[in-house]
C-alpha cells in the first residue's frame, strides 16, 4: 500500500533542505571569506604597507619586500594545512574550522595595530611577518576542513556547495575594493599613508566573531572517517601523492588569476602610474563577476561533468590571457584595464565554479580534508602568493617589462589544462574499467 506525503509536508521538507543549505554555506564561507579579504587588503594596499613596514628609497624594493613577505607567509600554509586537515579527519570538521578562524581573526588584528617601521624600527617587518605567519598556519587548515564539510553534507550538489568556497572570494574582493575606492577617493593621500590603510583590516577583525559565533552553532553531522589507527598524513604522503599534485595542477591557474588581479591596483600604479581608484574600479568589477558566476559555474558541472566544463574554461583563458595584457600595454586607461579585469574574472569564474568539487573527488573522505588543505596551500604558496613578487621580478627584465603578467599567466594555463587532461584520462580509462 502507498502513502501519500501532503503537498504542505513536502514544501515544509523542501524549505528545511533549503534553509539548511543556506546555513551550512554561511557558517563554511565566512571564515573563507575572511581569509581572503584579508589576502586581499594585504594585495590592494601593499603600496601603503610598503610605506609603513618597508621603507626603501626605492619603489620597488619596496614593493618587492612587502610582497616578498607576502610570499613567505604561505611557507606557513602546507603546514596549516596538514596539521589542521589530519586534526579535521581525526577529530571532525567543525573543531578544526573553530581553530582556523580564530588564529585568523587574531592574525588581522595584529596587522591592523601594529606600529610602523618609524615608530619601532626593525622589530616592525618582522612583527609583520610572524602575523602573517599565523594567518598562513591557520588559513592552511581553512580550505581543506571547510570544503570537506561542504561536500560530505550534500554529495548530490557537490559543484554547486563547493563553488561557495571560491563565491565567497568574490564577496571578500567586492568589500575590499569597496573600501578601496573610498578611501582612496575621501582620503587626503598623506592620511591614507599615515593611518587610512589600518581602516579595511580593522574591520576584517569584526568579522572573526561573527564567523566563530556561527561555526559554533553549526551541527558537524560529518562523523571523523579516519579511524584512531590510521595517519591521514602518511596515507597521503605514501599512497595519494599523484592525487594531490593533479590537484595542484588543476589550481594554478585559477589561483595565478586570482592574484594577479589582487595585485592590479599595485601594477596600475607602479607600471601606468595611474591613481590607485582606477585599481580598485577594476577589481571591484571583477568582483561581482566572481560572487555571480562562479555557484552557476559548478551548478553547471553537477551536470555536465567537472573535467569538461573546467578544459573549455581553460582554453578560453589561455587564449584571452596575452591579448589581454597586448591591450593593456598599448593603451593602458582606466576604461581598458576595467574592461580587461572583467574579462578575466568571468572566465575565472567559470573555472573556479566546479574546482573544489574536482579537488574533494580526487580524494577518500578519510584523508579529505588533509590531501585537500596540504594541495591547496602549495597550489596557492607557488602559483598565488609568490605570484605577486614572481610578476614584479619579471617586470624588471627589459624584454618583458609590462608584459609580465601575460608570460606568467600563459605559462601556469598550459600546466593547469595538461593536468585536467591527464584526469579527464584518467577518470574515462577506469569507466571502462
């Protein structure tokens, strides 16, 4: 005999399902969002933070030193990531995500406060460096332990609740552009130097929380898979390192997109000499793209396969990369590099859309959250935070010059579509199988 299930109970069980989803993409997103509005306003004012932590008579030695510690601080990230992603598969997601945003919370508020390089001298850059340490160390375990968490609870809509990880990249870029554009345009210039750049951080600190207020409320329906026996890290090391690097590979070049347009408010400025606003219009617009396109993005993959849809993003990135940076050197205006920003972070977005969910499946749910955090924070060390300081290094050589960020990007774009090849092959050889 068949039951029958009302209309209004159906539509009350559906509306659960939604609000549910709704809560766990929040409580998962804001610390990832979080650490990367921080990234963020490291990259948007690092021309400030060069004056404040980094003086040097000349730009860009500068430049190359606040970029340079930008850079250092995400040796401390693989390491977050495996200690943080083996204590998420032990001992659950949740306790591992309540960590990650804490230390980050107090990692932007020792930012935000520190006195400058003519207030303590040396003690400044180094006090700098060992707080972008801890925000490396505990946004290693962010990724990982969060997108494990994001996929165990729906596998059914995996590209779609994945997307949010990098959604919540977009939403971190449009408030720190936000903030951007209106310092830079209600700012008297010697106030921002002085004291205006702590305003974007100081906020950031409110954010921290917020974010742990909600995770803690959050139910970690995920149960730890690893059993007390197992290592996940040795497991990784000895049985799933081949998986680890495709992700790796997979990333590049979304994470080199990434940066690159964290440091265009720097390169309008150093190679154009342009007013940073013109920076910041850019990298908002970029912004909007992301949060927009990036969930239809991995709504699409659910459907039509991860591999697939990431290989056309792919070459059509490859193919726009260098014209675009061709336009931007022969006439270089606000109008062109706003136009080109925009061109990038929609095909960025198209790319990152089912990029968490293909880097969750390569993994068991066993050593997840590790494989994942310990991939995704060499991914973005190599390919991301040294991208900035890589990109200032070749812009000196004369026969590169504006065009450096053309040549970088071109170069990770072969990488990152070799790889989704070798696993479009891989997964098709062992459906047949």
């Amino acid at each position: 005999m068949s039951v029958s299930v009302p209309a209004d109970l159906s539509e009350a069980t559906a509306a659960g399902s939604e609000k549910s989803i709704t809560k766990l993409i929040v409580a998962t997103s804001v610390g990832n969002a979080l650490e990367w509005y921080d990234i963020t306003i490291y990259g948007y004012f690092a021309v400030y933070i060069s004056k404040a932590f980094f003086p040097n008579n000349d730009q860009t030695t500068s430049l190359l030193l606040t970029f340079g510690t930008f850079g250092l601080a995400y040796l401390a990230r693989p390491i977050g990531g495996i200690v943080l992603g083996a204590y998420a598969d032990r001992h659950g997601r949740k306790s591992s995500l309540l960590i990650s945003i804490v230390l980050m919370t107090f990692g932007t508020l020792a930012v935000a406060v520190m006195p400058t390089y003519a207030t303590i001298g040396i003690l400044a850059p180094v006090a700098v460096l060992a707080a972008r340490l801890v925000q490396g160390f505990s946004a290693g375990g962010e990724f990982g332990s969060s997108t494990a968490f994001l996929v165990e609870h729906r596998p059914d809509r995996r590209g779609f609740i994945a997307s949010w990880q990098f959604a919540s990249q977009g939403l971190s870029n449009l408030l720190a552009s936000t903030f951007g554009v209106v310092l830079t345009g209600w700012m008297a210039p010697a106030d921002l130097d002085s004291w205006g750049w702590r305003i974007p951080f100081l906020f950031g600190v409110l954010i921290g929380p917020i974010g742990i207020y909600i995770r803690n409320h959050l139910e970690d329906a995920t149960a730890p898979p690893a059993s007390a026996e197992s290592s996940p890290v040795k497991e990784i090391f000895l049985k799933q390192k081949s998986r680890v690097l495709m992700g790796i590979g997979a990333l590049a070049i979304s994470t080199a997109v990434n940066y690159l347009i964290i440091y265009m408010p720097t390169y309008v400025v150093k190679n154009f000499n342009l007013p940073p606003v013109t920076g910041f219009t850019a990298t908002f617009v970029g912004g909007i793209m992301v949060t927009l396109l990036t969930p239809f993005a991995g709504m699409v993959s659910d459907r039509i396969g991860r591999t697939r849809h990431m290989i056309a993003a792919n070459i059509l990135l490859l193919l726009s990369v260098f014209p675009m940076f061709l336009l931007v050197t022969k006439d270089p205006v606000p109008a062109v590099i706003i136009f080109v920003v925009f061109v990038l972070s929609t095909l960025k977005a198209l790319y990152y859309g089912p990029l968490a969910a293909l880097m969750a499946e390569l993994l068991p749910p066993a050593t997840r959250a590790t494989g994942l955090g310990l991939g995704y924070n060499i991914g973005v060390t190599l390919f991301g935070g040294m991208g900035p300081a890589t990109m200032t290094w070749l812009g000196g050589f004369a026969l590169i010059g504006d065009l450096a960020p053309g040549y970088y990007l071109t170069a990770v774009a072969i990488l990152s579509l070799g790889t989704l090849l070798t696993i479009h092959a891989t997964r098709a050889a062992s459906r047949e199988t």
